[in-house]
C-alpha cells in the first residue's frame, strides 16, 4: 500500500495539540525547512487533533501538483478562510467552478492582452522612474517595497478593471491599504488551529470586515462602469480592453458567471498579483545589493536593449531582457513569495511510494530542495547564467524549481509578473545605483506572502 503517514518522522510535540505552541507562523517556511534538514524530506507535523504530511522533495511536490484537481484540493482552511471574507475565485474554486474561472482568466492573461496592455506597463514604469529621479535628485532614503507595491497594485487594477487607481502619485493608495489589512488577516486565520474570530471579533476582524465590504464597493463601480462602456460601444466585445471586460462578455454569452463570481474572481486577481511581484522586485533589489557583477550585466543588457531610452518602451524589447529575467528566476530560487502550498487529498492515492488517504492535509515547500547541490550545480551561490541558454552548470533540475506552482493550477500570471519585473529592473539599473539605508536589517516574515520586513534604501543617479 505504501507508506502511511503514522509511519513518517517528525518533530515531538504534546499529545493533542502536537506542535502547534512551537509553530512561529512569520517563520513558518524556516521552520519547515529545518524539520526537512532532521526529518527529511517527506515527513509528519502533528498538530491540534491531526497531522500534515509536510513534502520538500521536489519530484513529489511535482506529482502532488499534476494530481489536480481531481486527487488534490487546496486545503480546507484556506478556501473556507478565503469565502468567509466574501471572495470565491479561481484560487480557491475547485471542481467545475475552477474550470470556468480558469478558462477566463487565462485568456485574459494571455500574450495578446499582454501585449495589447504593455503600453500602460511601461507608463507605469516611467511614473516610477519619474519619483526615483526626484528621489535620487533630493538624496532621500526610501522604502523601495512600498513604492514597488504601488506600482504593482496601479498595474493589476489597470489590467484588471480598465481602472487607471493611480496610487503612485497619490497618497495613501485606497485599494493597497485595504489589501494591507486583508492579507494579513487571512493569514492569521488561514494558520489558526481554532477559528477565535467566529467567537470573538477583534478590533482587527472588523476592521477586515471593513476592508472587504469597502474592497466590494469599488469593484462594484468598477462592475458598472465596464458594463456601460460594452453597452456604448458593443465593438468592444469583440477585442475587451481588460480582463473585466473579457469576464462580462463571457458572462453574457454564456449565462454563467453571477456578479459574485466576478467580483471574487477580480479581486482574486488583485490579491494574487500585487503582493506577490512587488515583493519579488524587492527581494530581487536586496540580493542584487550583494551582487554587483549580476547589476554590471543587468546594467550592459539593458544600455543595450534600450539604447538612449530610460526605460523599456516596447514589448519586443521587453522579451530581448534574458538577463534581467535570469536573475529574476536566481531571485525567486533564494526567495520564492509563495513557497508554501497547502493541499488535501480528494481520495485515497499512493505516489512515490506514499500511502495519502481520502483528507489528509499535505503541504508543499519547494524552497528547502531548490538550495541543495543535488539538484542546482553550487545550488547556494547567486547565479543568474545558470538559467542562460549553454550554462555552464551541470546540475539543473527544474522539477526543484517550482516558485509559480506547477501541474494544471500553475500560475497564469507568470508571464505578467516576468514582463513587470524585467520593465522594472532594467530601468533602475540602467539609471540608478541602490545603497542601503544605514542600519537596515532586512528579514523574512511570512504573511500570505513571504515578504522582506522592508527594505530602505538610497538611489543615487548613475554615472555613465
Ligand atoms: C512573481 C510573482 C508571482 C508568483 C511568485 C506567483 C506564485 C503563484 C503560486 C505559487 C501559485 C500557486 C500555484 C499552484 O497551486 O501550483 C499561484 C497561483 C495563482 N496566481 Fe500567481 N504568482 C505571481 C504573480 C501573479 C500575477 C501577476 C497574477 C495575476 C495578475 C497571478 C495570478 C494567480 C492566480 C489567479 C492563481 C491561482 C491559479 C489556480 O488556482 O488555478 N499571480 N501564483
């Protein structure tokens, strides 16, 4: 039958509520991987009443991953957590309901929409440039996540809603404040092993209920705006300019998509692709500050790419950045955002030799095997040229390379989020060298994402 799960090894905890007191959830991912280092890497984590099969080993987390979604769900918590905050999307659908809302937005995701959309991208990308020049000019420390999180939250909505938010040069960003309270909170809650909050509403509870009844309210706008622009010009119908608009044509055609589903599914998109590139960017700038030979061809690519340019204008030129993106692959190999995935079994299923019965809890983390020579040449070394075509590192298993997931619920945004983060490094760098603040000490801390605690730096103008 193979092996059970009473039959792996894990780390001691008391009886009935296991390790949950041990549990340190902004360290959570550190934590799994220093168990993985004792225990291996498929073993047991017993806490309240039950137990998960923690996996770290990449050909497993690989065919976990292919098993959905018909042997695999996300697990309970998190689609339970995500619905009580009113959001039901292609993240947390399953069955049919994700079908539909896969359907939808991978189209609206694709590289005609990219490319359709690019020229906003890179107007974006030189409202960012514009406050960095001042910022350089006036020798000012600044917190570079945030204005990254802007400029992610300004593109996502843009492509999302048609909606240009502008956070970038307004201040206190509406929708980035709210999502500041929303991410958080369903970490907490995804992580609680008693739901308190059904008990109990904190000041913070109800300042979430807030967020997301606030978060509704605009999207509704957004709803009905986009509803009166297809009905102005029906040529829009045939060529949606956003992902909204893709999402009501459909769902005029089809009959099939009720307004909650909409709205779940937009928001879905904003919480999945703003935090997640921002903080890619930001720990993509805080390893490069250790890596000045990587900036120098950051640096050459880009003078070469762009030219006289500041900043990259055109798509084509965009997929020209093969060393921007390599070194965004090297970043997101130190410091995936998303390395934990939490999964349940639909039924019973034996894989690699594990016997995985009918609700039994497994989590993924991909990060531990992606930093171990067996399977990445000098795997603890920052290199970019290893994802070069004709690298000269022998040892490459992308199997251990899993940041944007993988199998059948493998991230659509992955093309956009490259497209961001290459038009994003390489006009800093062809512009600007980056110093740390003085007395910066930047950490890990994992809330939904995992994030950098913050990352202060100077921007001075670069000398040609
Ligand atoms: C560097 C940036 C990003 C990272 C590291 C990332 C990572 C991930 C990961 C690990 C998953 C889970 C995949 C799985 O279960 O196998 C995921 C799912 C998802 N991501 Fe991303 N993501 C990023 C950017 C984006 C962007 C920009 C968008 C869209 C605007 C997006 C939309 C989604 C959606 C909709 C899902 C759910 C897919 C499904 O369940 O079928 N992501 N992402």
């Amino acid at each position: 039958m193979g092996v059970k799960i009473h039959e792996l090894q894990g780390p001691k905890g008391i009886p009935f509520l296991g390790v949950v007191f041990q549990l340190d959830l902004p360290r959570i991912h550190q934590q799994i991987e220093q168990w993985a280092d004792v225990y291996g890497d498929v073993y047991r984590l017993d806490l309240v009443n039950t137990n998960q099969m923690v996996v770290t080993r990449p050909s497993l987390i690989n065919a976990i991953a292919n098993e959905r979604p018909h042997a695999f769900k996300r697990a309970g918590k998190l689609d339970q957590v995500i619905r009580e905050g009113g959001v039901h999307g292609v993240f947390n659908a399953e069955g049919e309901d994700w079908k539909r809302y896969r359907a939808i937005v991978t189209k609206g995701l694709d590289v005609r929409h990219q490319q359709e959309f690019y020229p906003d991208l890179a107007e974006k990308v030189k409202i960012l440039y514009e406050k960095w020049k001042k910022d350089a000019d006036h020798d000012r420390i600044i917190d570079i996540q945030q204005d990254l999180l802007r400029f992610t939250v300004d593109i996502t909505t843009l492509l999302a809603f048609g909606y240009d938010i502008d956070t970038m040069r307004q201040e206190g960003g509406v929708i980035q404040d709210h999502l500041e309270i929303i991410f958080p909170t369903l970490f907490k809650r995804i992580n609680m092993p008693i739901s308190w909050y059904k008990l109990y509403r904190s000041k913070n509870d109800k300042a979430f209920e807030r967020a997301i009844a606030e978060m509704n309210k605009i999207i509704d706008v957004f709803i009905d705006e986009a509803r009166k622009k297809l009905e102005q010009e029906p040529t829009r119908k045939e060529h949606p300019h956003n992902l909204l608009e893709s999402v009501l044509v459909a769902a005029e055609e089809e009959g099939k998509f009720s307004i909650e589903e909409i709205r779940g599914n937009l928001m879905t998109l904003l919480m999945a692709g703003e935090d997640t590139t921002a903080h890619t960017l930001t720990w993509m700038i805080l390893l490069l500050l250790a890596e000045p030979k990587a900036v120098d061809h950051i640096r050459s690519e880009a003078d070469q790419v762009l030219g006289d340019d500041i900043y990259c204008a055109q798509y084509s030129d965009n997929q020209k950045l093969k060393y921007a993106e390599a070194a965004a692959n090297e970043s997101l190999r130190f410091k995936p955002v998303a390395p934990i995935l939490l999964h349940e079994a639909i039924d019973d299923i034996v894989l690699e030799g594990f016997f995985i019965q009918k609700g039994q809890k497994v989590m993924t983390q991909y990060r531990h095997g992606a930093l171990l020579d067996r399977y990445f040449t000098e795997a603890k070394t920052f290199k970019p040229e290893r994802w070069l075509k004709g690298s000269e590192c022998p040892v490459h298993n992308t199997d251990a390379f899993t940041p944007f997931g993988a199998g059948p619920r493998y991230c659509p945004g992955r093309n956009l989020a490259l497209l961001e983060i290459r038009a994003v490094i390489s006009m800093l760098y062809k512009n600007f060298e980056v110093e740390l603040a003085p007395g910066e000490r930047v950490e890990e801390v994992m809330a939904f994402t995992m994030m950098a605690s913050s990352l202060k730096v100077r921007l001075k103008n670069r000398v040609k």
